[in-house]
C-alpha cells in the first residue's frame, strides 16, 4: 500500500509494484514515460524491421536519427512512448511505464 492506503499498481497491468509508493506527480513537467522491450535476437529479420521502424517514428518526433542503442526509451512525450510500445508490442515484449522525475 502506497502513501493515505493507495494501492500501487504498475499501468494497465493491475497488481502491485513492490517496495515503492506511487505518488502523482506535482506537475507534467515532473512526468516521463519510460518504454522497455525485448525483441527476440533469434529472428534477425525481425528486429532489422522494429530498429528501422523505431528510426522512423523517431524521425518524426525529433527530426534526427542518432539514438540509443540500449532497449529503453525515456521521454516526456506520451504519444511517442505510447506509439513505441505499440510497436514494440508486434516484434517482441515490451513495458510502459509512468514515472516522475526525482531530480528534474
């Protein structure tokens, strides 16, 4: 149980998130989506096909191409952690998560 007996739940899932309290953030500039996914590494045409995706949905979002190669996507913008999840979902496993900013 989190903070005045709130249950914590991580989103769209339904059951609790262990040792942590959920607790909204204060401002939307405090909020940030985090997107983590596995594709599997076995189906090489396939994760050739999400990375080129991944690119360009990036693209579109910020006009340039240099990005992380680690599978996890940090930022403010929910429609973009929202559009990767969805993509991420059809090649492999992937997580949303809200969270908020500890030191902004």
């Amino acid at each position: 149980m989190g903070p005045n007996n709130t249950r914590v739940t991580r989103k769209g899932r339904g059951y609790p998130v262990p040792g942590v309290a959920y607790e909204p953030p204060s401002s939307e500039s405090e909020r940030v989506w985090v997107v983590d996914w596995d594709i599997p590494a076995a189906d090489k045409a396939a994760r050739q096909r999400f990375y080129r995706r991944l690119r360009y949905i990036w693209l579109n979002y910020y006009g340039d191409t240099r990005m992380s190669t680690m599978s996890v996507l940090i930022t403010d913008e929910e429609d973009l952690a929202r559009e990767v999840y969805q993509l991420a979902r059809r090649f492999g496993r992937a997580n949303l998560y809200e969270a908020r900013k500890v030191n902004p």
